[in-house]
C-alpha cells in the first residue's frame, strides 16, 4: 500500500477521529470524484494501551488538522485508526460489543447528526468524545436498543462497510445516480433456485460482486445505494455542507459486531454506544448463489514490488517510493490495484458460492515507471476522466483466500511441489508441504513484478520463455513445509537482499 503524501508531514502517530463533510475543494484539482475531510488528532498515549486510548486524552485533540481525502480512498479509512508517515500502522478494537437480535425497520432506527441532544442530553457528550466538534452537523442512524440504550453509527462507517469493498465501486456511487445500467450491464436471476447473475459495468472489481449483487437483488439495498449520491445532491442544491446520509441495506434481524465506546447519556453511564468500526453483520444476502463476469476481461490484482530497471536503479524507500498525491488520476494511465485484507465481514457468504464464471486471468503485477531522474511515477486515488501524469490506484479489499479443493492448482505449482517433496535435498521424510496465501493476497499464485525504464525495457528475466516459444511474466507460489533452508545476505548497491537457501 503507497503512502498518502498527506499524511507523511512528519513521524508522529495521528488518529483518524472522525469523517466529516464532502466537496470538491479549490484547493485540489481533483474533478472526476469528492473529497471526504478527514480529521486526524496527534496520538500521545502509548498505542499498546488498551485504556488510554479510549479516554479523551489519548490524542491531543484541541490540535487537530483535517484533510482532504479522495472518496475512493474510503475503504481504509477507519474511525479510530492509527496512522503515521502516511500508512495506517494499526486499527485498535477499543470496545468491542456484539449486539444480537436487532431489528431495523424504520421504528428502530432514526437518522440524527453528531451533535443532536435529547431532552438537553447530549447523545455524544463532547466530554467523553470531543472528536467530532468539528462536525456535529455529520449525520449518524440510531438503532433502538433494550433498556431504553442506543446504537450510533456514523453514516460515512455504514457506507464504507457495506459499500467499501473497492475505491471504484465507492466511486461510482458518490459520483453519480444509481441506475439499472451503472453498475452492471445484464443481470438474470433465477427465482427457483435463488442464483444470481451478473455482469459487471466497466473498471468494477469482483471482490465488489456481492455488495452489487445484493443491490441487485434487493429494493432496500438500492435505496440504501442511491441515497449517497441523492443526500450530497440535495445539501449541494441547499448551499449546505454536504454530509452523505443513508440507512441499512436491508430490513429485519442481524447480529452486529462492532468496534467503539460506551459514552454516558445524561447522568447515565455507559447507555450509548457510539461505533468507530463496524466488523461483521450476519443478515442474509437475497441470493443462495453468485456469478459475474467482467467487462474489462481483467481488472488487476497490483502485486507491485521493488525491482531493478536495465537502466541499473533500484526502487528504495523514502522520496524514491510511489506515493499516493491529492490529485486527479490520468484516465491515459493503466489503472493500478491496492489490496488490502480484512477479516470476513459477511458470515452468510461463507456458505454461498461466488465465483467468477469465466476463468479468472491471471492478474497483472504493477509495473513501475522509473524516470530519467530515477523517481517513480505518482499515483493518485480513484478513476477519472481527465489526462494528468498520476496513475488511478483502486482500493480492493480482500478476505482471507480459502483452498479450494475442487479447484486445481496450475500444472507449475503441482510440478514444484513434487519436485520439492521428492528431492532430498529440499525436503524432509514425512514433511507435508501446502500451498497459502499471505496477508494481502487474493491468491498463493501471482505474477512477479517488473520495473521498466523511460524507454519501455524490461528487465529480461522477469520475463519466462515458453516451449512453444511463446513470452509471459515470471510467476511464483508461496507454500510453506518442513524443510531446511538458511539465509544469506546479498549486497546489491546500497541495498542489502536476502535470499533463502533451501
């Protein structure tokens, strides 16, 4: 994940505090997406304590700078985040709670803004949560709860949650009216069998195909869809700020795991509950199987990595790194992907299918421009449709890959791992070997990355040559085993590499 450029002024710790009104600033020269203001607060309790951090003085929060983010930046931004030289470095639990058995309908929920009070009661006390001051106007849905208590979660937290999946995605629906044709160009659905099918409109990655299909397939998740873009539209004609609004995706019963505090409500302690992240919701999605196909043929899967261009540089770290600027990415640059991984959200997907129809092409590496004063290219958040010099970057997000069984796994992988287990020299008697997927990964098997020069040459042993004679990129496997392996340092100009020996 590159740094934001933003948020890399200095090397103290920041906590995302809130998430605020959205535009398009002058400030920026951003016109294809919104902007979001973030507002971050110097953290300066200890990060591990679990108990500072949620008392009002764990951040210096009367010194607090807000930002502006692009909208597609949204999947990462988490209330309550740490974040230092532009890279989130930790997401705490605070108070974890799972409310059970809640039922939304309109009786039991109701929309408020941060600073409504209730019979001279304030429902966030700025006392126990000073972190929203500076935006008491942003809109927040109150879920009834037992014993006269209350559920608040911010609006811009449901929206990330059930429509954060991809930069893209959370794009699409800040940006324009949801319509039949905006995010998928067919859809048939078989009622006797509850499948579901779609597919997906331009620059739309799979990982979002469940939060589409349940728009598709259900009239509350389209209007829940549909409100974001129709609440900016209707403060925008007001002349307001603009906070986004909307409710659940769903009607009836759920179990929600949440992240947060308890705040007191008047003389009462303990009896709001205020949300910083959401993590899982249990209500079933409207459809028993899901299948979609693309319509870019590949959307990519960035595995970007350091390498070195014929030129002889090498990509280092500091001002040598991509960063990711508040500007407009350039619709003439290949689009990149970032992906991020997260626990499994949904627990219903769990026990529904949802796979791509046809087969899924092997995503792309990134491929890093090195200028002629041996810099990398920029790149920016999001999609656009205007020409400048920054690469889009898509956030995608992930959960964790699964083996599966009736999947088999491409000839090279099953030739390696024979080749390791019955060699003597890289295994060991009995040991097993198993193919996984690291954290960040949407799949064990991946494309080895390749920088190229100003001139367009790659480096030629990124590049594998077939039997045929036919040229592709180099791939690996990540598989772990018993077996003995010892690492060697390997100097190359100021950089230091270390390669296992097995």
């Amino acid at each position: 994940m590159p740094a934001i450029a933003d948020l890399s002024k200095d090397n103290r710790i920041w906590r995302l505090d809130w998430l605020g009104d959205c535009g398009y600033p002058i400030v920026i020269r951003r016109y294809g997406q919104p902007s979001v203001k973030a507002v971050f607060s110097p953290l300066i309790c200890d990060k591990e304590d679990d108990v500072a951090l949620l008392l009002p003085s764990a951040t210096d929060h009367h010194h607090q700078k807000e930002v502006w983010l692009a909208i597609s930046a949204l999947p990462i931004l988490t209330v309550g985040s740490l974040w230092q030289s532009g890279l989130k470095i930790a997401e705490p639990d605070y108070q974890l709670e799972t409310f059970r058995d809640l039922h939304i309908d309109p009786e039991t929920t109701a929309f408020i803004k941060a600073g409504k009070d209730i019979e001279e009661s304030f429902v966030l006390p700025l006392a126990a949560h000073p972190w929203h001051l500076l935006h008491t106007h942003a809109y927040c849905v109150m879920v009834a709860l037992p014993n006269d208590k209350r559920l608040i979660i911010p609006c811009m937290e449901l929206i990330r949650f059930y429509f954060g999946s991809s930069g893209n995605f959370i794009q699409r629906l800040f940006t324009e009216p949801l319509s039949a044709n905006s995010l998928w160009s067919s859809k048939t659905f078989d009622a006797k069998t509850q499948s579901l099918h779609l597919v997906l409109t331009e620059r739309l990655s799979g990982v979002s195909a469940s939060d589409i299909g349940r728009i598709a397939g259900s009239q509350f998740a389209w209007r829940s869809a549909a409100g974001i873009f129709s609440s900016c539209m209707k403060a925008s004609s007001q002349k307001l700020p603009i906070y986004p609004y909307t409710g659940f995706p769903f009607e009836g019963n759920t179990d929600l795991n949440v992240s947060g505090k308890w705040l007191p409500f008047g003389d009462k302690e303990n009896d709001t509950f205020l949300v910083c992240r959401m993590n899982t919701c249990t209500h079933p999605f409207p459809f028993k199987k899901l299948t979609y196909d693309l319509a870019d043929g590949e959307v990519r899967a960035g595995n970007g990595g350091d390498g070195k261009s014929k030129t002889g540089g090498s990509a280092r770290s500091g001002s040598d790194k991509a960063q990711v600027v508040n500007g407009e990415p350039g619709n003439n640059k290949l689009q990149r992907s970032a992906v991020f991984t997260a626990k499994t959200k949904f627990p219903d997907l769990k026990k529904k299918p949802v796979w791509r129809i046809k087969a899924e092409a092997m995503g792309s590496a990134d491929v890093f421009l090195r200028k002629a004063d041996g810099t990398l290219e920029q790149i920016a958040f999001g999609e656009s449709g205007y020409a400048t010099d920054h690469a889009g970057l898509d956030l995608q997000q992930c959960t964790p890959w699964q083996e599966d069984k009736d999947e088999p796994l491409p000839q090279f992988v099953v030739d390696g791992l024979k080749m390791l287990a019955q060699d003597p020299q890289y295994g060991v008697d009995g040991s097993e070997l198993k193919v996984v997927c690291p954290p960040g990964k949407r799949s064990p098997i991946f494309n080895l990355p390749y920088i190229v020069n100003e001139d367009g040459e790659i480096e030629e042993d990124s590049m594998f040559v077939k039997e045929d004679g036919g040229v592709r990129q180099r791939r690996g496997c990540w598989a772990v085993g018993s077996m003995r392996y010892q690492i060697q340092e390997i100097p190359i100009n100021n950089m230091i590499a270390y390669k296992i020996v097995i």
